[in-house]
C-alpha cells in the first residue's frame, strides 16, 4: 500500500513538474510591450528585494528560479529580436557576443544545480573496536621541494591519531635525495624513488601502489599537513558505506595566495578557492559527484586498482581518476571541514601556470572521457562534471566580454539590434537580479565581483591551452607548481602582465574617443554610446584590479607566521612557571603574551625556556629562547628539537584540530556595495602603482644608456 502511494505521488509531482515546466516556457518567449516589460522587470526586481530579506533554503531555491527565468527571459529576447544577421561586419560581433552569452547563461544553469541542494555532510563514529580499523597507507609525492617544506607533512602524518600499526606512511620522492632517504628511515617510515618518471605524480603514485597493500590510501601533497584527527573524521564513512571510492576534504591554505598577498586581503576576503571547496563541492556531493583533488583525499584501494590506478591519460589525473570511479559504480563523498592546510602559491606567474595545468586538463578529460558520454554515470554526475569542465572554458568568452564594448567605438560596429529602452527594459533587471542572487547563494564563499577579478587575471593565459586540449587533447605535460619560495623585494613581473597593460592602454583610449563621441554624436547611436562607456568603466575597474594583482608583494619568510589563539606555559630553568596564550607560530618560533604582565621582569632575555603547549596528546615541550619583549608581549625562537619534540610540535600547531575551520567561520558575507567599492579602491591602486614601476622602469632604462 505504502509502494503504490509512493509511486502515486510520484506521478502526481511529475505532472506538476511538467506544468510548472509549460508556465516557465510560456513566461520565457511571452512578447511584451516596453511598459509591459518594464512592469514586469519592476515586479521582478521588487519580488527579488523582498524574498532576500528572509533566510532559509526554500528562498534561496526561489531565487534560483526567479534567476533562471530572468536570465531564460533575457537570452530570448537576444535571439528573437536583438541579433543582427543581415549586416557584416556587424553580424559577426553581433553572434560573437551573443555565443559568449549563451556560454554564460548554461553555466549559470549548471552551476545553481549543482549547488543547489548543499548536502552539509557530517563526521560519522568510527566502530569502539580499534581492532576494526582498517590499515591507512599516507603517500606523500614529491618531486623538488624543499626539505623543510616536506618534513612538516612527514610529522603531521606521524602524528595522526590513529593505530601505529595500522598507519604507514610513505615519501615518494620523484627527485631521488638522499637527504629524504635518510629523514625517512631516521623517521621510522617507507620511502620510495623511481629510476624513471613517467606520468608525474599519477606515475609516481602508481609506482607506490605496487609495494604498498594498506586496504585505503590517504593521499597528500608534499606541503599539506594533516590535522591529528584527519583519520578519525573520514574514516567511518568507508566503514558505514562499501561502496564508497573517495572521500575528499577542502584544501586549505595557511599562507596567502598571489591575490590575498599583493591585494593584503589574506583572511579578510574568501580566497580563490574557497568557492569550489566551501559550497561547490559540498553541493556536488548531495548528486554523488565530489571528485578527487589531487590531496587531502581518501580512497579504498580496491576501487582505485579496479579502474587500474591514477589515471595516467591526462594532466589533471585526480578528476580523471574520480570518474573512473564513478563509472564504475562506486560513489564518493565530500566532508566540508577542513582537516589539513599547506602552502598557497607564492607568486602569480606560479598561481597561473597552476591553473593552466588544471584548464588543460579538465578540457583533456572532456575530449577523451567525455562525462556525457558512456556508461556508468547518472544524469546528474554528468551535469556536475560537465559543469566543472565547462568553467574552464571561461578565457574566450571573458576576452569577448572585454572586447565587446570597445568594438562599437573603435569600429562603429552594432552589436545589439534593439532601442536603448529595450536595452534597459532586459539587462538591467537581468544583472541585477543575477548580482543578488548570486551574493546570497554564495554567501561568505566568494563576495561579489571578486570572480571578475580571478578570471579576468587568468582568462588571457588559459584560453590557448584549452582551445589546443579542445583540438589536440594528446598534447601538453605536468608542470610541478613551486611551493616555499621567498619574495625579497616588490616587484612587477613584466612577462605575466603585459596583456593586462595592453588591455588598460586599450580601455583607457576607448574611454577616451567614447567621451568625445558622447558630444559629438546625437539620438540614438550617442545613447548606446553612453552605455558602451558605462560597460567600458566598469571593464576599466576590473583591469586595474588585475594589474595590483600583477604587482608581487615582499615575502621574506621561508615559513608563514600564523595567528593563532590558545593556551600555553611558560617554564624557567629553575622551575618557576607562567601562563600565557599563543597568539601566532612558524616552523621557526611562536609570539606570546603572558596572561600577567609582572611576570615580564622574572624573564631574562637571553635565557632559554621550555614553552609547554597543550595538544591532544598531553602537554608538548618547546625548547625555546627569547628575542624580543615588549610589554607582556613576546618573541620565541625554536631551539634544536628531537625527531619527537618535532612531531609533539607539528602536533600542537599545525595539525592542530579545528584550528582552520576557525580560520573560515571568522569569514563574514558578502555585502554587494560593500565588496564593489573595495574593488574601485584596490583598481585605482592598481593603475597609480602600475605607472610608479613603468616610470622607474622608463627611468632606469634610461641612466642605463649613458
């Protein structure tokens, strides 16, 4: 009885879908009026402005809609009535644009499924019987990194809260050192180097499968550091499910990428990636589509030997490997917490050819493995995929974006066959009802406009590679993204941001002969001038911001300190102790603030201390020494510590339990007016910095001649 009211309900919504699909369709290709229009953009954008005022997910799926429907509206329009097909040049820059618009709008569809039903996925207890735990390889690749960069990961991993016996660890060093080769056998654990090294990391990774036989793999790059309970919050989910592959957690960064760092907006602003790992992923994961990152992963070692390892084929071999997985039949899961931190990118030419590998390989997947087509995947994994694909195809489009209001002024070409009312009547209610649903969709994972900024930075730099992908998938190779460098002076990196300048010059003219033909020009074409000028402004901003992103900041530490906030003890030679709060640590030492400032003056600057810290595993000691004290506040450095003073270390602070998602839930909003000033704010930096190099620049080219 319960099976029949079940399908009878299902029945019943399946017709209502389909009406609601018939209303949806009628309200897309109804003609109206310009007044008639007009009214309905108002009540729209009203309707829009009130449903915001009120939380909950049910609104929030009602924006989406309204978004889609305005959007569906709007790209009509651009196809009934506004495209030009019988003039040339004016009918290419006329379907130029409107393709790149129809690339904007089916991504805006397949992001909002995507993310539209976040799963919220929670921890599960793993069994009281520890005998019941399953054996963990940790495989940590590496390939040129730096030692101190390395060893971080090593002790974190070795600090894992999780059965030594079931535990083993792994350094797969591609580079062959012996100083690796020694820290790994003075540290108790595996080490692995190939005589060749085909296929990268996947190759090298491979490589270790073939001597490793734990029952799951946990996967990190050399620089992401395991919290201590990393094991023990992902591991219950593979005992509970057996069909689960992977399990994929956020990477997290404790250092500031080349956007947070030349823009100083490290932990004030969501950084680039937290989009993707704060909601893009959690809500894949309710369509059984998270997929593999590369690091900060989980998978069961049956699984990845069915599909025959890493996937090899393409240069972004963690996705491939995941959709394998997929058609396979097996599933994945994404828990949102994040549960290690490593280091950003340091400089934005790295942060770009870092995204370029990630392009090229994302378009590869698509060309060869195609998610749309074959077996094994449901609907809905095809649309996340392809969703992910997709998003990497942004270069072509962002450059006609650029471009396309400066074609009318330099060019007097027409792009949009409509009156400038008609104009109005459909694209402002269109942005603006996508700008605001947008912020409240996105929330404290990415505030507005800061996306024009990232792709407008890398949509020069991408679109060549994916456009060879897209034709020649076979071609390209791994590139190894550079990690623990150090930045001694600021500088302008010429060779990444010529397009940038060559963009502004360009803009800055089009304002220009804009300007005068606003004067010059009379009616209709002078209106629809004014608007190009208005798009031109706006694309103006957006380039000054990616030329102060072009300007590299100063970074003179090896290690990043990290601001922290919990409890520690101060303790002399001669016993006496003294309570004080950690308020940040490096690799190299930790400032404090004793919580009694009469404390100071029994402290001799020049004496070495113990700094005891509380961790999940008792009390840690520091041997430590004094250089600097102001106040109650003081500077610590490290002193030489034993291979078990090191893990107690890395144990208290880097893999430190929740102490990152900390870091995120200190994140605010976005506030739509807020976050488009700041931007105005950091484009006319932009400019007024980029004409201080080019004139030193001018300057010292100069001297240099005589």
């Amino acid at each position: 009885m319960i099976l029949k009211n079940k399908e009878i309900l299902n029945k019943i919504l399946l017709v209502v879908a389909i009406l609601l699909c018939f209303v949806f369709l009628s309200i897309v290709e109804q003609p109206l009026g310009f007044y008639q229009q007009i009214l309905f953009s108002i009540i729209i954008c009203i309707a829009v402005i009130f449903l915001n005022l009120f939380k909950g997910r049910m609104i929030t799926l009602i924006l989406m809609g309204v978004g889609i429907l305005i959007s569906s509206r709007y790209l009509w329009w651009r196809y009934s009535s506004s495209v030009i097909l019988n003039e040339f040049p004016d009918c290419l820059f006329s379907v130029t644009l409107l393709t790149a618009e129809t690339y904007a709008w089916f991504v805006l569809l397949l992001g909002y499924f995507q993310v539209c039903f976040p799963l919220n996925r929670e921890s599960i207890p793993l069994p009281e019987n520890k005998e019941e735990w399953p054996i963990v390889d940790i495989l940590i690749p590496t390939y040129n990194e730096p030692f101190t960069v390395v060893k971080n990961t090593v002790y974190g991993a070795l600090a894992l809260d999780w059965p030594k016996d079931k535990l083993h660890i792994w350094i797969l060093d591609d580079g062959a050192r012996d100083e690796f080769r020694k820290f790994a056998n003075e540290s108790g654990i595996y080490y692995v180097a190939r005589e060749t090294h085909e296929h990268a990391k996947a190759g090298n990774i491979n490589n270790a499968l073939k001597i490793a036989n734990g029952e799951f793999v946990a996967i990190f790059d050399c620089d992401h550091i395991p919290s201590v309970s990393f094991l023990k919050k992902t591991m219950g989910w593979f005992i509970a499910d057996k069909k689960l592959s992977m399990l994929q957690t956020p990477h997290h960064f404790f250092s500031p990428d080349p956007f947070e760092r030349n823009l100083g907006q490290f932990r004030q602003k969501p950084n680039e990636g937290h989009l993707f790992y704060g909601l893009i992923q959690n809500g894949t994961d309710t369509w059984n589509a998270s997929f593999f990152c590369g690091s900060c992963a989980i998978i069961r070692r049956s699984a990845l030997d069915e599909v025959g390892g890493i996937a090899v084929e393409t240069v972004t071999e963690d996705a491939h490997t995941s959709l394998r997985l997929h058609r396979a039949g097996y599933s994945s899961a994404y828990l949102r917490y994040p549960l290690a931190a490593g280091l950003a990118t340091e400089t934005l030419s790295a942060h770009i050819g870092q995204r370029i590998r990630w392009a090229r390989g994302m378009i590869q997947i698509l060309r060869i493995d195609n998610p749309l087509l074959g077996k094994g995947l449901t609907l809905s994994q095809r649309l996340c995929y392809l969703s992910s694909m997709m998003h990497f195809l942004s270069g072509v489009p962002r450059l006609i974006f650029l471009f396309a209001p400066l074609c009318p002024i330099f060019f007097s070409v027409n792009l949009i066959e409509a009156s400038v009312a008609d104009i109005m009547s459909y694209v402002l209610p269109y942005l603006f009802v996508i700008i605001l649903t947008n912020s409240r969709v996105q929330g404290k994972y990415r505030h507005s406009f800061w996306n024009e900024i990232y792709e407008m930075v890398l949509a020069w730099y991408i679109t060549l590679p994916t456009l060879v992908a897209l034709l020649a998938p076979a071609k390209g190779r791994f590139n190894v993204t550079a990690k623990g460098g150090l930045i001694k002076n600021k500088f302008v990196d010429w060779r990444i941001s010529y397009p940038y300048l060559i963009f502004a010059i360009l803009n800055v003219i089009g304002l220009i002969i804009g300007i005068v033909n606003v004067y010059s020009l009379q009616g209709h074409i002078a209106i629809l001038n004014f608007f190009c000028l208005i798009w031109l402004f706006y694309n103006t901003i957006i380039i000054g911001a990616t030329l102060a992103v072009s300007i590299e900041q100063k970074q003179v530490r090896f290690s990043p300190r990290i601001d922290v906030s919990f409890k520690g003890v101060i303790q002399l030679e001669d016993g006496r102790s003294y309570p004080c709060s950690v308020l940040d640590f490096s690799e190299g030492g930790l400032g404090v603030i004793l919580d009694n400032i009469s404390d100071v003056k029994n402290i001799v600057k020049t004496q070495r201390l113990s700094l005891y810290l509380d961790d999940s595993n008792g009390k840690c000691d520091i041997p430590v020494e004094i250089v600097h004290a102001y106040n109650n506040k003081i500077g610590l450095k490290i002193m030489p510590m034993s291979h078990e003073q090191n893990v107690n270390y890395v144990r208290a602070t880097f893999s430190r339990d929740s102490l990152w998602q900390e870091w995120n839930d200190k994140i605010k909003r976005d506030n739509i007016l807020k976050s488009f000033i700041e931007i105005c704010f950091i484009s006319l930096k932009g400019y007024c910095n980029m004409v201080f190099y080019i004139l030193r620049t001018l300057k010292g080219s100069s001297k240099s001649q005589f």
